[in-house]
C-alpha cells in the first residue's frame, strides 16, 4: 500500500494519541510474601491494578481494524493461543522484550499501521512456548481433518438487557481489560462501559461449551 | 461504529423477516426473540430496591404482561447510581425456580399434604391458641428476618408483643447485625450510622475490618474503585484474616490473626495518643471516657445471663490502659508487624487525610463483637474524624432491611419500634399506638435468637413461626437446635418461598410472596427507606408474609388492631408505624413521598434527607451553635470504651489445629435458597468448597477438588477443596462459604456469641482436617 | 460482509431439527416462532467466500422445505468508510 500524502498527515495525528494513550499501561505488582499466593482467584489482582493504572483515554478509546473473523483465524480453536500473524524471530533470542515492548502496552505500530493488541498476561514471558509464527506453506505434510467447534455466540445474556456471562475460560486471560478496552480491541468484543473496573461484579463466567447445571435438592 | 451498525443491519434484517412473517401469518408469535432483545420494546419498568445485601441498590424491573423479564440498575437512585451486580441483575430468575412453594402444606400422619391456605391459616392460629392456653404465652415464638418488609417486621411485633403480651420476637439480623446495634448504643446512645455512602466520594483513605467488600458490597467497592482512579489521592487498606478480592484490589493488605482486631485497634489508639495525633479540641468538647466490665464469658451454657456495668474513666487512665498495647506488645498477639500497626495509625491520625472504616460481618460475628465496634469508634473519636463528608466510621449491613424492619421496627426481645419493653413510656407509647390496654406490653425480654432455639429444644417454647428465613441452615451447631425443632410436641411454622432444610422440620408449610410479587418497604445500611409497589402477581395461593399474619391475628381477635384492607394495608401501616419515630432525630418521610422517590434517607424532616447525623451543617436535631452535637447519650458527647483483648471462646489446639472461619462470594447470597436456583449463579459457583493454604493442602496430601473432612467438637461436613480459588486463607485457618445446602457448615460451627449483642460468632471456631 | 434474511418453512413436523441444524451452522442466527411452523434466519457471514460456502451447506440440509429471503444488505467493511471520513 502506498501511503498518500493524507495517510500520512492522519498517521502523525494517530502517533501522536499513541503516545498519549500509551502512557502507563505498564504492569506494576506490587511484591508479596510469596509468589504464589499472587495466582489466587485466577490471578484476579491483575485486573484491579490495570483497571487502576489504565488511563480513561485508552479504556474508551475508538477501536482499530480489528474483528472477530481475523481473531479466529489466528485460533486453531477459540481458547488456543493465537498465532503471530506478522514476521518475528524464528528462533527463541531470550530477548522476550522484543514480543512484550508493544504487547505489554499496546498502542499504535507504526510499522504495520495497526493498533497493537495488549497481552492479557504479560507476567508470562517466554512468548514462543505458545505462540508461533503464521507462516503460509506451499505444501502441507499431510492434510489433516481437523474441525474446530463454533465460537461462543456473542452477547449471550440471560435476560434481556442484563451483562452477559463470560464465554470463555479466564485461565491466562483473566486480565478482561487486555481484550476488551483500548484501540487494540477487537471490535465486536470491545465494551462500552470501561469506566467500571470491577468486571466480575456483573459478569460471572458461564463456558458455553461445559454442560449447563441445574441446582437440584438432595432430599 | 462497526459494532452497532452490524447489529442494527442484523436488526433491521430479522425485523423485516418478522414482519414479511406477520403478513402470511397473521399472530405468529416470536417471543423467544423479545427475550433476547428485551431491553427495548412492550417492556414496563417499575422500581424496587434489590432484594439481596444490604447495600440497598435500586433496580429497575422490566415488566412484561404479568411476568418480570428483565433488570436494570436505577439511575435515579443515589446509592448505586444505576449499577447493580450480577445477583441484582438477574434477581427477578430467582421468581421462577420451578420448584417454588405456591400451596400451604400441613403435616398429617408424618406427610405433608396440600390444603387451601385459608385452611393452614386457621390450623396456626388454633395452635397459638392452644399453645398459649397449655403451655402460657411465652410457649409461642416468632422468627422472621433482615428480608422482612418493614410491615411484615411491624405487624409481627404487634401481634406477639402487644396482642399476645409475649416477646419472643426475634429476627435472623440478631445474626448479623446485633453487635452493630449495641456498638452504636453503647458508643452514641442511639443506632444506625452518622454517615451515609456519600464519604466514598470524599475519602481519601477506606480502611476495612474483616469485610471482603468486593465481593459482599460490589457495588459500594466499584465506588471507591472509581474514586480512586479519578481522584489519585484515594488509599484502600485491607484488614483482614485472609486474601480475597477486597485484598487484591487494595494498596495494602495486612492479615490479623483472628480475634486479635480487639489488640490491633487498641494499638493503633495508643499510637494516635503517643504521637500526639489526638484532636484535642473535638476530645475535649464531645468525647466522655468509659469502661465496663471484663471477662464477660461466651454464653455457651443455656440460660447464659449478662449485664454490663459501666464505669467512667479519666483521659489518663484510659491512656494507661493502653499501656498494655504498644504496637510491639500487639504484634506478638496478632501478627501484624508493628510497623504496619503505626502505618494505620498514621492514617487515622492525618489531619489532612479523611478517612472512612468500613466493616459487616468480621467485626459483628464476634464474641467480642460490641467491644470491636466501640475500639473502632474510640479510634474515629479520638482524632475527630467522624460526621462530616468523608470521615467517619461506616458500619455496612448484609440483608436489605436489616435496619429498616429488624433495628427501626425493633423485631428482637427486648426492643420496640421505638425504644425498648423495659421503659415503661416506651410501652405506654406502643400501647396508645396499638390501642391496647395499659399492662398489655411485658416489660421484661425474653429469648435472644440462639436462646430462643435453645427454649424451643428444652419446650420451653413450643410454637415457632418462622419467616423469610432459614435457620436450619443458619443457627451455629446446628445439630441440636434442627433435633430441637423435630422434637415431639413442638410445632414449627414456616412462611418460605422455595423448599429448604428449613421447610423440611416444618409442620405447616404456608406459600409466601416474595419481593416485587407484593408492595412493600426495606431499609438499608445508611438509614434509607425504600418503597416499592406490587409489580407482578405471586404465584398460586402465595401471599405476602405481612398478610399472613393480619389474618392469623384476625383468627385470634384481634381485627381491632388489624383493621385494614388488602388493598391499602402497606400505606395504612406504614403511616400508623411512622407515628412511632416523630420527632427530628427519627422522623420518617410519609408514605406518599417514598411511592415516588428512589429510597428517602431519615431523619425526613422539614422535606430534607438527612446525609450526615451529629453535624448541625446537615442534622436538624443537633442544638444550634455547636460544630457537633452527640444527642444520643445522656451527657451529649460520644463515648470512647475501654475494652481489653479476649481471646476467642474456641482456639486451635494440638487436637483441632485449624481456625474455621465462615462467610460468602459475590454469586451466592446467604443460604443460597434463591440464588442456587438462579441459573447464571448457579452455574458460576455450583458447590461450596473449603479454602486451604496451599501448603496445609500438601501436608495433608488434598489437590484442588479433592474431599476433606472438617471436624470439630459439634459435628463434621466433607467438602471439595479449593486451593488458590476465590480466597486464601492464611496457613492453620481454613474458610468455608455456607450457601451450599448440601454442604451444612454450620453443623461445625460453635454457637458461642457476644455477651453484650448475643449475636454468634460464625467466624472462628477449632476444626481438625482429614483426607475423605 | 453480507447479511441476509431468510424465513425458512421446515418439512412437515422438522421445525425443531430444522432449527437445531441451522444453529449448528456458522455465522446463522435463528429465531423461531412460538406459534407457527416457521424460523427466521439471520446470516452473517464474514465475506463472499464464506457466504457462498453458508449457501451451499444451506441447500443440503433436509429438513428445509423452502426458504425466503426478506432482507439482504452487503455491509462494507470500516477501512473503506474511514478512508472517506479522514
């Protein structure tokens, strides 16, 4: 794409908002007796710091380009781990700052021209154990048959207008603020109320694909 | 956006099929789809304040035909500013479990049969007859609770403590909230707090006692959240026996060991007074030293009797009282290293810093429960941080009318709905009220709630009617008080909306109204009062629990006193209770006013809401001319206590070596009767389960999920175990929520409770753990 | 990024496997009718490719007696109209 003269006057002025929303998305957790400790509740303190540290100008900042159909297609199944859909490293360097410098914070890329999707768990380090590189092969080894099951439906409520549970497992992103705020967001799942900070005090999760349980008495 | 315009397309494109759809078929009906999208459209919207904690949020129900379809918070209403949590916002599924209670049920030949309800009605009050006739009228009892409405609360108290002369009236927030309520008696002469949930905008440092917040009162805590991004100048400290979210979400947590909260306040008040930090001038003019007596028991044994005697102090003997708490001395007791201790006292002790405490059910469930709330109200006192915007010590309650039916209305022994049965112009006022005659009042109490389970197992008490509750879940060592209820010649009533432990020892079973299915009236923690009316009709022959009992009363003779009719009753009883609190130090608003607003704070006097009591700036009792005026005790100042450490009535030995503390999560409220039946609840927190350290686990080789025994001298459960879940309790305390009917944890628990409030102590007794 | 809107007729007394196959497909919502032997559904496939695969699979399905199309809107992507709007 060849970048005309107006794209470049629009890319300045989004540079610009970049630094500005950029600032302090930074993840800072404060030390505690022990390490561990820090995992309980599905390491929910996460979400409390960076709801307190996000700036209201990211939480409620316009979106990118980003949509769900591009969001799948980087997921062998909803819950893997994305594939990384631009170049990067082959091989593990040990220089983890290369993945986290833009995906702790987000922010504008100026060298794909997209807003950068934040990392819902950016204490986890080594990028390359789970994800890799969406590299197009003119020849597969072998086909394989695998199907995928559907995506949870979106906006799934159980009444009318009330906040719809969580479809998804919060294991490694239990940071909700990550996905669903900022520019970096994928469009269809950014919210509309970032101003609230305690996310699990209206939604609660609901993983659509485990059997739905029904409270029966035992006498 | 993107969004919205796909999901109008999306719209428009289902809408024109449906209309293509009414035109070949005329009546064709898609009401699947108008659940789905059913914030807009043939939807009323009524309000009601939310029927769970006693946070008072106002909600919004979405009304369609006769069935409410949907929620949403109230913008209108000042406390949650149209933000609910996820029990308020699918409140109206807990309407519809399919297994609601719509017939009365009596019990013949060992089963219970269906009988019109007209029919249950005249079997109960036969029975109070009958009862009454054997055994005296202290042999009948009711039970109700924090859920009643103010006239359910209003016309029991009438009938058992008026028409019937006895008062065995008692109600679950004895559980809860008694030792907020002798606190505040104790502390100021007269109940409920000075502040309102307006200082979470004015505070800039929220100190919690024992109050996992954010999932208790999410609501409020989302509050201090935004308070604290928006204004950056905002501090949460949480003070607590174990990590929760409240935990996580604060700038500082600092762990206690349990009980030793009576240390850690002393403490921080000697540090307040050694670094000189005491507001002398408010101390000076407002502020009266006292001490009671020590060594007060745990009311274990039955018939357990106590009366505090007060004692005044001198400024220089209650500071050499605290001479036995320096933050060294108290850190061997608690655990809390003393530099954390001078932390909180510095806090406190900033004349630049406000500072708001907040607490529930870690500081009322306490055998020493009175005495905390007083240490926590000495250290407000002592630096002058109270009654103004921001400042002030907030005492937080756990049902929605905890205050507005069981502390206004005076639904406990000794209480009336104004003062108590031992003041003799406290019962000629009821009397008049009641128009009954002189003498129809006894003036002495009877049974506090376990004392009334005890009577009821000894058969001192042989009739109980029990409301909106469920004590066969609840009671601590439950065991011999459900074998009490099942004994022979003892006949137990139950008003209830769904099946429960509670139902099940019951030998008549009446099918009551719940929440918007009948108007009525709750209050909630910071003195407001909430209307609402009659949204949806109840189910079957359900009827209100307030009705219930006029008619049993008119069985009885008494249609003088209950003269109204079904359509009117709740504004005639709410205008005949209100008599009760004229005056501007209780002033209620009037009927007509409440109906239109959002919830209306009392004292109502002058059409003003008063926001913050004791300041003449906003309280219309206070005398002119003064900064504060402290009109509840007798010498018009506010008294600080001195109150030593006790250690607990039951701690971990070599034998039982674990703490067992008790509570609850954010999607599960109370015994869970109808938020297990909520299916969005349900499914988040499906079981109760036992929180481990992770290092207790391993020694006792348990993995997340697996069963443990927990025994204790009363009893034993086996449950799932959970191991970095929800909460983390620290190494030898285990934590239990006790929603889970199927996992009673209260067979466990130790029914020792506060001499002074007699409310339990559901937060500390000794358990051993074994591998199931 | 094609929506359409189809009123879809089962086979005599399919209505519930109709809609029950027409869930299991991608990018389909369905609305059933309370009281009549119809479905509504709402296609939302993400582009041409996948809405020609969406007509394909919808044709095989057997217990569709008929299908009508009520509404159809080729909904442009964002990056085009932001182009316009800079």
């Amino acid at each position: 794409m060849k970048p005309s003269e107006k794209t470049i006057g629009s890319l300045g002025y989004l540079l610009a908002a970049v630094c500005f929303l950029g600032i302090g998305i930074v993840q800072i957790i404060p030390a505690r007796a022990s390490a561990d400790l820090l995992l309980y509740d599905l390491g929910g303190e996460s979400l409390y710091k960076q709801y307190d540290i996000t700036p209201d100008s990211y939480l409620s900042a316009g979106s990118g380009d980003r949509n769900l159909n591009g969001f799948y297609d980087l997921r062998q199944y909803p819950g893997s781990p994305p594939r990384i859909p631009h170049p990067a490293e082959d091989s593990f360097s040990g220089k983890t700052q290369n993945c986290l410098s833009c995906h702790a914070r987000g922010g504008y890329s100026p060298e794909y021209q997209k807003f950068i999707p934040v990392t819902p768990h950016p204490d986890k380090e080594l990028c390359y154990q789970c994800h890799v590189p969406l590299k197009e092969v003119k020849r597969r080894f072998q086909e394989n048959n695998w199907e995928s099951i559907n995506p949870p439906r979106l906006g799934r409520s159980a009444l009318g207008g009330s906040p719809p549970m969580i479809p998804h497992s919060l294991q490694l992103r239990e940071n909700c603020i990550a996905c669903h705020t900022g520019p970096g967001a994928v469009v269809e799942i950014r919210i509309g109320h970032a101003a609230r900070g305690n996310c699990r005090q209206c939604h609660v999760p609901m993983v659509q694909t485990e059997p739905v349980r029904v409270f029966s008495r035992t006498r | 956006m993107n969004l919205d315009r796909r999901s109008f397309l999306k719209c428009a494109a289902a809408c024109s099929a449906m209309a293509a759809a009414g035109s070949i078929f005329p009546g064709i009906s898609f009401a699947d789809w108008k659940k789905q999208e059913g914030a807009s459209g043939m939807i009323t919207w009524k309000k009601a304040p939310c029927r769970f904690c006693g946070t008072g949020c106002g909600v919004l129900v979405g009304v369609s035909g006769d069935r409410a379809v949907a929620v949403k918070g109230d913008p209108n209403c000042s406390v949650n500013k149209g933000l609910c949590c996820v029990k308020g916002y699918h409140s109206v599924q807990a309407l519809y479990g399919a297994d609601r209670i719509t017939t009365a049920k009596v019990k013949r030949d060992g089963k219970m049969v269906e009988v019109p309800i007209k029919e249950a009605l005249d079997i109960v009050a036969a029975k109070i007859k009958e009862t009454i006739d054997k055994h005296g009228k202290n042999s009948v009892a009711i039970y109700g609770s924090g859920q009643w409405t103010i006239p359910d609360g209003y016309v029991a108290s009438k009938l058992f403590k008026g028409c019937l002369g006895t008062n065995n009236v008692e109600a679950n927030a004895r559980l809860c909230m008694s030792s907020a309520v002798t606190g505040f008696m104790t502390s100021f002469g007269i109940d409920e707090p000075m502040g309102c949930y307006e200082d979470i905008d004015h505070a800039n440092v929220f100190i919690t006692w024992g109050n996992n917040m954010a999932e208790m009162h999410p609501v409020l805590f989302s509050r201090i959240l935004a308070n604290r991004k928006r204004r950056k100048d905002v501090e949460i400290i949480d003070f607590a026996t174990r990590s929760t979210r409240s935990s996580q979400a604060s700038d500082k947590s600092i762990l206690f060991k349990p009980q030793t909260d009576l240390a850690v306040a002393n403490a921080i008040c000697h540090e307040i007074i050694r670094n000189n930090w005491v507001n002398w001038d408010f101390v000076n003019k407002h502020v009266s030293f006292h001490k009671g007596k020590t060594n007060i028991g745990y009311g274990l044994e039955d018939k357990f009797q106590f009366a505090d005697q007060e004692e005044p102090l001198t400024f220089d003997q209650y500071k050499a009282f605290l001479d036995d708490y320096t933050p060294e001395k108290v850190e061997k007791i608690s655990g809390v290293p003393a530099r954390d201790i001078k932390y909180m006292a510095a806090l406190y002790g900033d004349p630049i810093k406000k500072v708001t405490s907040f607490w529930c059910m870690g500081m009322n469930q306490h055998t020493r429960g009175t005495w905390i709330n007083n240490l926590v109200y000495n250290i407000h006192l002592l630096v002058g941080k109270i009654s103004t915007p921001g400042s002030g010590p907030f005492s937080l309650t756990g049902q929605p009318s905890a205050c507005g039916t069981v502390r206004e209305v005076g639904t406990l022994t000794h209480a009336l709905p104004h003062g108590g049965v031992a003041n003799a112009e406290d019962r000629a006022m009821a009397e008049k009220i009641w128009d009954l005659p002189a003498g129809s009042i006894d003036p002495k109490p009877t049974y506090h709630t376990v004392e009334m389970f005890r009577a009821l197992d000894r058969g001192d008490i042989r009739f109980i009617w029990i409301q909106v509750t469920n004590p066969m879940v609840t009671l601590p060592k439950l065991k011999r008080y459900r074998e009490g209820a099942l004994k022979e010649d003892r006949f137990v009533v139950v008003s209830d909306v769904y099946p429960t432990p509670t139902t099940d020892v019951a030998d008549v079973i009446l099918p009551a109204a719940m929440w918007i299915e009948k108007e009525g009236l709750f209050g909630n923690s910071e003195r407001r009062t909430q209307h609402w009316e009659q949204i949806v009709p109840p189910p079957g022959e359900a009827m209100s629990d307030t009705w219930q009992i006029i008619e049993v009363a008119r069985r009885l003779g008494f249609e003088k006193q209950f003269p109204w009719s079904e359509t009117e009753y709740i504004g005639k009883i709410w205008e005949e209770y209100r008599r009760f609190h004229e005056g501007p130090k209780h002033n209620m608003a009037p009927y007509t006013v409440l109906k239109e607003r959002s919830g209306v704070q009392w004292p109502f006097v002058n059409g003003k809401e008063t926001r913050w009591r004791f300041n003449p700036v906003y309280d219309p009792a206070c005398d002119k001319g003064r900064d504060f005026h402290f009109y509840g005790q007798k010498d018009n100042r506010a008294w600080i206590w001195a109150r030593p450490y006790e250690p607990a009535a039951e701690s971990p030995d070599k034998e039982y070596n674990f703490w067992l503390n008790t509570g609850r999560v954010i999607e599960h409220w109370h015994t869970g009767s109808m938020t297990m039946r909520v299916p969005v609840l349900y499914n988040a927190v499906p079981s109760s389960y036992v929180e481990i350290h992770p290092d207790d686990a391993a020694d006792l080789g348990v993995v997340n999920g697996e069963m443990v025994k927990i025994i204790s001298r009363r009893g034993s459960v086996t449950m799932p175990a959970s191991i970095l879940g929800r909460g983390v309790p620290p190494r030898g305390q285990v934590f239990v929520p006790f929603f889970d009917e199927r996992y009673l944890i209260n067979e466990v628990t130790l029914d020792a409770f506060c001499p002074i409030s007699k409310q339990p102590d559901y937060k500390k007794c000794a358990v051993k753990l074994e591998k199931a | 990024m094609p929506i359409f809107a189809y009123l879809a007729i089962p086979v005599e007394g399919g209505k519930d496997t109709l809609a029950a196959e027409l869930t299991a497909l991608p990018h389909c919502e369905v609305i059933p009718a309370d009281n009549k032997d119809i479905l509504i559904l709402v296609t939302d496939a993400p582009d041409e490719k996948a809405e020609r695969n969406l007509q394909n699979k919808l044709q095989k399905i057997s217990s569709l007696q008929s299908l009508s199309m009520t509404f159809g809107c080729s909904d442009q992507p964002e990056k085009e109209r932001g182009d316009h709007e800079s």
